[in-house]
C-alpha cells in the first residue's frame, strides 16, 4: 500500500475513469467475454450444488445494464432470458434522487426506456421479488471487497436496506482489473456497503461466493 497516495475520493475516481479509459477495444472486448463466461460457470455450478442439496429454488438475479465503458452483461443477460434455468431476472431502476433502488423485471422482451444518468432501465411499473443475487456495477475495489462507485450512493442504501430487512443475498462486484485500489491508501466510508466477492476480467479478485 502507498501510503503517499491521498485518499481524496473525487481525485480517485477521476484517476480510476482515466485507467478504464485507457484500456483498448480488443482488452475491452475480450474482458467481458471472460467476465460473462466466469460469472455464467459460476452460477450454473452452484445450481447443480444446489440440485444435489435439493435445494432447486428459482434465482432472482439483480443485474445491472452495462454502460460502455463497463464490462458488457447485456449478451449473458440474453441467454440467461431464454434458457430454461430456474432464473428470473431484473434490473434497477431509479424513481427518486435518495431512494434504494427498485428492481424490476426484465426479459429478452422487454421495452426499454432511458432513465436517470442516461442508464437503460425496464420500461414498466412492476417491482421483482427481493434478489438473491445482486451484480454490482464496481469502478474501484478492494481485495476485501470494498467498493467504490460513482458518487451517488444508490446501491449501498438499497443493499443496506435489504440488510436490515435480513434478507440473505450475495453481492458480487463487476468491475475491471484497473480498478483495483491495492496501490491506494484507500479507506472506505462507514456508509460503504462491503461486497461478498468481486470479478474481474482477470478472475475473482474477492473469492467466489457459494450459494
């Protein structure tokens, strides 16, 4: 750790932007390919785990729609649409500047609409059932599973909410490898809402979750 790096929020973020910036369209690219084929292993292992369990329940799935420059989900949120796999899954939407966000469901079918920040989000009133899984859009982590988002604080109120709802879910951070914080001296804030795992283009940066 540097200590020599201050730990001025705003200036870190600029500094993150910059790295992801940087990167080329073929690391783009096949990063996200790498991303989606890990994250789709993973789940359909611990489905199996779960099958041998007998503890084949549906998955609610949070996701989120990637930006451009964030690791592309949309081609894995499409086939796990419509393939046949205990899934459902949703997609946050933004209703009030301070609020949680809502999560509402989404398929391969499902209109669209340009929400708050420019962010595609479900064209449709209707709210999902509670997740069981959130994927996190992640700019800077930690190996511990700290996260550093945009500013706007939207997913650490709606998982500190469904936390003192005490509904179990798992959290696990998308993000590129360049946001990885091991060179800052980076503290997280006491609102900060820690994720239970991280993946990366280069693989899982917090250890994978199981189920």
């Amino acid at each position: 750790m540097n200590s020599n790096i201050p730990n001025h929020t705003a200036s870190l973020r600029d500094q993150l932007l910059q790295k992801r910036a940087a990167q080329g369209p073929r690391d783009i690219s096949m990063g996200a390919l790498r991303i989606r084929a890990r994250l789709y292993t993973w789940l359909a292992t611990q489905q199996e785990t779960m099958r041998a369990q007998q503890r084949d329940e549906p998955l609610n799935i949070a996701a989120f729609w990637s930006l451009p420059a964030e690791p592309e989900l949309q081609p894995l949120l499409n086939k796990w649409s419509i393939e046949d796999n205990g899934i459902t899954l949703s997609l946050p939407c933004i209703d009030t500047e301070d609020a949680p966000l809502r999560f509402c469901p989404w398929d391969i079918e499902t209109p669209m609409k340009v929400g708050r920040y420019h962010i595609s989000e479900p064209d449709t009133p209707e709210t999902a059932p509670k997740p069981d899984i959130i994927l996190v859009p992640t700019l800077g982590f930690t190996r511990q599973g700290d996260r550093l988002g945009y500013g706007k604080g939207y997913y650490d109120r709606t998982i500190a909410q469904l936390r003192a709802q005490y509904h179990p879910f798992i959290t696990i951070g998308i993000a590129w490898s360049c946001g990885d914080l091991s060179e800052f001296d980076y503290q997280p804030q006491p609102h900060d809402e820690p994720l239970d795992a991280v993946l990366t283009e280069m693989g899982w940066a917090k250890a994978a979750p199981s189920l």
